[in-house]
C-alpha cells in the first residue's frame, strides 16, 4: 500500500535561498515525487531558482529552472523527478525531507505542489 502525501510549495522571487520541512511520521521508503506548478514558470538564464529535496544533506532530486542545465515547466503538467538510488530514501519516524529554494540573481517564483509517494517500511 502507497502512502501519499501533497505539500504546497511557494517561494517568492528574490536573491536569498530558503527551505522547509516535511516530517516523516513513520518508517518509509520514497519512491517517487512529482512536482506541478499552478502557474506556467520560464526558464531563465541569470534569475532562476533550483528546488532541491534531501535528506539530511543528502540530495535525493531536484528541479533546475536555469535556462543552462534546467528547463522551463508548463502549469498543470505533472512532472516525476528523477531520484538517486541507496539508503538516502529510507526514511524512520522523526527524519524530515529538506525542501531548499536556491535563488541565483534576483530569483524566481514558483507556486505548486508536490506528490511524495512512499511505501511503508519495516524497522530493522
């Protein structure tokens, strides 16, 4: 059996990076995560954000908005990000997923969601 959980995710443009947290409630391994923006976002060059999820300071996925490495995304379109493999996405109760907003120049707003599908897990 899946477990899914939504979690709205908004960060306005500007130069500084922030991040939030998703509380991991039990022990769970990540399978997927998708990500949908409300609002169409164009890649740009100088003035992008880098949205990162990990675990600890493990990077686990990631979505590029630079017009260099990334790319531009449609709203409504859901996207499946690419995950590393290993022990990174076996998460025990009380670990939390790190959502990072990397801003380069003046930054970029990104208004939408993401989908993290898990499975349960047995504790070792």
């Amino acid at each position: 059996m899946e477990i899914v959980i939504f979690k709205h995710l908004k960060v306005a443009a500007s130069g500084s990076d922030t991040h939030e947290y998703l509380p991991i409630y039990r022990n769970l391994r990540l399978k997927e995560i998708r990500l949908v923006a409300d609002e169409a976002v164009t890649a740009h060059g100088s003035n992008h954000v880098v949205i990162k999820f990990l675990k600890g300071s493990d990077q686990i996925a990631s979505r590029d908005f630079s017009t260099g490495s990334g790319s531009s995304m449609s709203a409504g379109v859901s996207e499946d990000l690419a995950l590393t493999a290993g022990e990174r996405l076996d998460f025990v109760s009380a670990d939390e997923l790190k959502i990072t907003y990397d801003q380069s120049g003046s930054g970029m707003a990104f208004d939408g969601g993401a989908l993290f599908v898990f499975e349960p897990a047995r504790a070792e």
